[in-house]
C-alpha cells in the first residue's frame, strides 16, 4: 500500500507511486487485527507527512466530508441567499412550510 507498491516488471522495487485497493470483506485477505493495524499505519504515515505551502495539515480520504458533516448536523446547511429566496418563494405558493432554520428559537 501507499508508495511501497512494486511492480511485476521492475522487480519489485517501490515505485514511489500510490494506488488505491477497495476490500468489501478484507477477512479474506488478512487477519482483521492485521488490517486495523496496516490501516493505522498508513494513516499515521500520511497523517505525519509535512503539509503543503499554504494549507495546516495534511487530511486522509474522507476527512473533509467527515468534518462538513459534523459542522451541518451541529449547524444546519448553508444555502445562498438567492436559492433560499427561490424555494421559499416556491414553498409559499404550494403551501408547504419551511422547516425552522438550526439555531432558531433555542435560548442563547
């Protein structure tokens, strides 16, 4: 996995390449401990690498989406100005109430 992955024709050797493997049952290929721990391991070494000019860290797939959606359940999901005003313009007119935006009518 990760840049250790060798190839056929060139003996081996890491090519300093990434790929990506999708595994439905990974049981069939390793013991599950075993591929917690490989998982791990490439997540630490990825997690570890400096990050880039101009950004704080370096974040693993699915990362992002992950934090997106702990901030939209915790803060509801923004929507421009002018698509709000469209489905509200729409809802009025088929009579369909919006529902109440997060945060509104809590006690701050």
């Amino acid at each position: 996995m990760a840049t250790d992955v060798g190839s056929l024709r060139f003996g081996f050797e890491p090519l300093r390449v990434s790929h990506y493997f999708l595994a439905i049952d990974t049981a069939r290929f390793c013991a599950p401990g075993e591929f917690r721990q490989r998982v791990e391991h490439l997540t630490h070494m990825i997690k570890s690498t400096p990050a880039a000019a101009g950004y704080d860290e370096v974040l693993v797939a699915s990362e992002p989406e992950w934090r997106a959606q702990q901030q939209r359940v915790h803060n509801g999901i923004p929507l421009p100005e002018q698509l709000l005003e469209s489905v509200s313009a729409r809802a009025e007119t088929l009579a369909v109430p919006l529902p109440r935006p997060i945060g509104a009518g809590r006690a701050q």
